[in-house]
C-alpha cells in the first residue's frame, strides 16, 4: 500500500570477483553489467515518490564495491532511508571505507566465512584470508565512532557448520558485534547437489515467500525480478526505467495473491521464504540455525504452534540426525509453556482472593458504617420520589 514503509534491494552490479563455494555465479545466464548513475536516479526518484519511508539494501550477485558509483548511489538516499551494503571485504580498503562511512552507509555486512585460511579461503573462493581479516578489523576500528555498523553473516554449510562456535569467537575477538547465521540453500535450484548443503525443500505452502512480497529486487539493469536468484532473468516482473513503479507493485501482488509459481521457487529450499513464523522456541532464524549445530538441546519457554516453518524445521532437523532432539525441544516448551499458564493463573486467583477480603474489611469497617448513616440522613432532606431523590440514589449507590 502506498505510503507503507517497504525494503528495496538495488543490485549494484552482478559482476564478482570470486566464485564462493555457497554461489552458484558461474549459473548466471542474465547479461552482465554495472547499474550508470541514470538508471540509479530513475528508480530512487520513483521510490522516493511512492514510499516517504524506505530501507536499501545493495546486494545481488556481485561485488557492490566494483560499481565505483556505489558511493554515490548511498550518499544520495542516505540522508532518508536505511542503507545497508554486502561485501566480501576483498575490496574493503580504508580507503573505500572511508568513502562508505562519507556516504553515509547505515550498515556494512561482511560476509565472513570461517576463521582461519583453509576453512576461508576454500568457503570464498581463493580470496586471501589474511586481506579479510586485515580489512575487516580496519572497518570495524574505522566505524567505532560513526553511524556505520558492521556486522558479519556466516553460510552455515557442511564446511562450516561444525565451526560455528569458533568462527563467532573468532569474530567477537576481532570486535564484530553482530554477527548473523544463514543456512545454506539451492539459490532457486541452481545450486546443485548435496556438497555443500543438504537443507530439504519446504513441505508446504510452495506458493508462499515472505521474501518476494517485502523485498522489491531490482537488477542492476532497472529491471525489477522476482529475486536475485533469478539467474537466467525469466521472471521479470517490470522495468523502472519504463513503467511506473504503482504498476509493477500491484502486478508483484498478483503473483503474490495467486500464489508464487515461478519455476526457481519449486526448488528454494531457503529459510527465510517464512520468515514471517516464528521458529520452535521464539528466536530468530538465524539464532535457531546457529543452536542447531552447538547446542540443539536447549530449549527456551517461548512455544509457538507448528506452523510452515516448524513444520520445515523438523525435516532440518531430521536431515541433520536430529530429529528427537527436535521433538524433544517442542515438548519440553510446550510443558514450560503449561507452567507458565498455570503459575500466573494462580497468581491472579490469589489477587482476586486479596481484592475480596480487602472489599469485605472496608465494608465492616467504621468508615463504612459512618457513610451509610450519612446517606441515611441525607435521604431524609430529600424529597420522597422526586427526580431528585433517584439521582441521589444512582450516585451514592453501593458498587
């Protein structure tokens, strides 16, 4: 709805400089480029006109940093809108941080994939782990006393998964304050095989994706898609550099309302596509997938009922061996959930309890007495059945 506060990620080029294990870039068959500062100025004066509140997000499949407008492009919303830009930290020199933290950037999210050069290096395709960590612990000293934020993302993968817990201490160390755990996922199916992932596709509402209806994608070429998985450009849903942006959002709804058909979405197998559920014990996805491989057995007293993504979450859990833990945890919620329940029943039943002997104290008290002799007295002046008489009996009525 028009004037809704919404999210926009704006592709600044799909072009990349590593080829990550998680990635599927080499897949890409849409035509390569970076987004010129005309078709830039043309989708953000249609989003400025539309939404007064907006976020960005500038990611995609490539490399933000090797679109040198991409300075440009975050100083010219900054002032009004949340920014927020993901790298690889390859490119992340002081110099081009300076430049960032200039323009204005709300956040910088480095996706940092491991904590020493053999489990890094082989996540992020070659790039240099000592270059990473070099880059990043100048950003984050650089950006100590700003407005820019940097934290970190880790693709939690078969490599990495069983290094979680090191590779979180490794970035606290380095001063990473937030720090974001994504489960890996096909990319829309053109992330093939079980090397590197085995999450299992969702079992219901295939026509559902939290992400299509609050995330507006558009490719660096102006053209708005159904996300940025899309890697051959089939599922174009309009073009801000000739259509209005009114008529790509209703348009984008329809998909939405008829339910989400595109072909890569029968075979996305990302969490965040019910991001919107809660997950088993209240937290966040990217907490729960962090738990799930250091320490699955906890159990918090926040429980939700099944829906979509529990439903989703057990068949992880299953796929990783876990799945009486999984219902181990539910059922352990679901009993603290029950005491809960219990325990603040009692407590109001004791406070009803209270409410009653103090209403019953007042009433033998000698004040009451007195009040009741008052109105006795003052009903006498009153003349018998007069108008007047009734609303004194309606005012001094006994609650």
């Amino acid at each position: 709805m028009k004037g809704e506060p919404f999210h926009i990620e704006i592709e600044p080029t799909n072009i990349c400089n590593t080829r990550c294990l998680h990635c599927p870039h080499e897949a890409l068959a849409r035509p390569m480029g970076k987004m010129d500062w005309e078709t830039y100025q043309l989708v953000l004066d249609k989003v400025i006109a539309y939404a007064p509140e907006f976020s960005v997000e500038y990611a995609g499949m490539g490399e933000p940093l090797l679109n040198p407008e991409i300075y440009r492009f975050i100083a010219t919303v900054s002032p009004r809108a949340q920014t927020t830009m993901t790298t690889n930290a390859s490119a992340l020199t002081q110099r081009n941080v300076e430049r960032l933290i200039e323009a204005g950037l709300s956040r910088l999210t480095v996706s940092f994939n491991g904590d020493d050069p053999i489990i890094y290096e082989l996540m992020m395709g070659g790039l240099s782990f000592e270059r990473a960590e070099k880059n990043l612990r100048a950003a984050i000293e650089m950006t100590s006393k700003t407005s820019t934020r940097v934290v970190a993302n880790v693709s939690v993968t078969r490599q990495t998964q069983d290094r979680l817990a090191d590779i979180k201490a490794y970035l606290q160390t380095a001063g990473v304050q937030d720090i974001y755990f994504s489960k890996c996922h096909s990319r829309g199916g053109f992330l093939k095989g079980d090397v590197v992932c085995t999450t299992p596709l969702p079992t219901t509402d295939m026509g559902r994706c939290d992400i299509f209806t609050e995330t507006l994608f558009i490719a660096w070429t102006g053209e708005v898609l159904s996300c940025c998985h899309d890697l051959a450009g089939a599922n174009v849903i309009g073009d801000l550099k000739a259509e209005a942006l009114e008529d790509i959002l209703a348009r984008k709804q329809q998909h939405a309302a008829r339910g989400i058909d595109f072909e890569i979405c029968g075979k996305c197998n990302d969490l965040y596509r019910f991001m919107n559920d809660a997950t088993p014990d209240g937290r966040t996805i990217s907490d729960w997938v962090y738990s799930l491989y250091t320490n699955p057995a906890t159990a918090d007293e926040d429980y939700v009922e099944p829906g979509p993504l529990v439903e989703w979450l057990y068949r992880v859990y299953a796929a990783e061996g876990q799945g009486e833990g999984f219902f181990g945890s539910i059922t352990a919620q679901a009993a603290a959930q029950e005491r809960n329940v219990k325990a603040q029943l009692a407590e109001q039943q004791r406070q009803i309890a209270d409410l009653q002997h103090q209403i019953e104290d007042i009433h033998a008290g000698q004040a009451w007495k007195l009040a009741a002799q008052l109105r006795k007295a003052r009903l006498a002046l009153i003349p018998e059945g007069s108008s007047r008489e009734t609303l004194f009996e309606r005012l001094i009525k006994k609650p």
